[in-house]
C-alpha cells in the first residue's frame, strides 16, 4: 500500500511525514489484525480518509497520536463488524422442528441436507445433547426449552447480560459442532454396512 497523492494541497514536508505516518500506521494495523494484509489496508485507508476529511475542520495539534488513536477505532470498529457477520452465519433453531422433536439440537433451515434415511435424527439430538457438559445442557434446557430471556438467566448464572449473550453464542457453536461430527461418524458407520 501506499499513500501518496499529488491532488491534495500539502506542503512536501507534511506530506513525507504523513506517508512515513502511512507505513507505520499499516503496520500496527497489520500487528492488531494479527497479520491480516487486507484488513490492514482497509483500516490504513480508513484512518486516512478520516484524517483528509478532519484536516480542514479541526486543528490536530499531534498528528501522531491522533492517527494512532483513530487507527485503535478503525481497527475496533473493524472486528466488531466481522464478530456481527459471523453472529449472522450462526444458525438459529427452527421453533416447529423443536416442539416435533423434542430435545433437538441446534437447527438451520437447509440442515436436511446433511440427513439420509439411515441417519436417525432422535438418536443424533439425543447424543448431541448427552455430549453436553452439566453446565451446557443447564444453559440449553432454561435458554432453549424453558425460553428464560437473558436477563433472567444472567441473575440465575450470576454473571452479565452479554456474558449470557457469549455463553449462548458458544453453545450454538458447540452444539453445531457435535452434531455436524455425529453425523459424519453415522455417515461412515452406514457406508461400511
């Protein structure tokens, strides 16, 4: 990446210094976005963006600091829209499938797909659910069969709203996970037979 531009009206001074700022503000975002290059480079450009759009409205004393400070916000603003998209891609269990099944698993609308008729369903939620830690399957059976909003089930854990928000996330993921094996050992137990 580099950032050079013969349209903006600087001085040459202040231009070398903001491209010197330029490469040492790309590599701090590399080191934050653990070596990531596009994302290091979407970042860089947004800390200058802001800047060229800043410059003419509000007197930088530090330019240092402050591209050092708007870079952290970049980068923050960053991951947070990744962990958004990701949350996103995370399936939900479908209410229908639930009350027919019983005790089942995590559910995503296409998941049929990775079912055949030799799969039983009831005995993949059940060890789904049995392959649970205690403390899992507390969290399951109030959040997802009792319905107990987040709110409550933060008082009965004894932790934060968005720790319960987290720990929910991560059972989602888990609970995937182990069905997703499940039925990947079941495949292969039908191919031998």
């Amino acid at each position: 990446m580099k950032c050079n531009s013969q349209n903006v009206n600087m001085g040459d001074v202040e231009w070398k210094m903001l491209d010197e700022y330029c490469q040492r503000i790309l590599n701090y975002c590399r080191y934050h976005l653990n070596y990531d290059e596009y994302a290091a480079e979407e970042c860089t450009q947004e800390v200058f963006l802001i800047y060229f759009e800043k410059i003419s409205k509000i007197e930088i004393r530090n330019k240092r600091a402050w591209l050092y400070r708007t870079a952290d916000n970049c980068i923050k603003q960053y991951l947070s829209r990744i962990i958004k998209e990701k949350r996103k891609t995370i399936p939900f269990i479908d209410e229908e499938f639930v009350e027919k099944q019983g005790d089942v698993f995590l559910y995503e609308q296409n998941f049929d797909k990775y079912f055949d008729d030799k799969i039983d369903i009831g005995k993949i939620a059940g060890m789904v659910i049995m392959a649970l830690s205690f403390n899992e399957r507390v969290l399951y059976k109030l959040h997802f069969r009792e319905h107990k909003t987040n709110k409550e089930l933060s008082a009965l854990f004894d932790t934060s709203v968005p720790g319960i928000k987290n720990r929910v996330y991560r059972l989602k993921i888990h609970i995937t996970q182990i069905a997703y094996d499940l039925i990947e050992k079941e495949r292969a137990a039908h191919s031998l037979i």
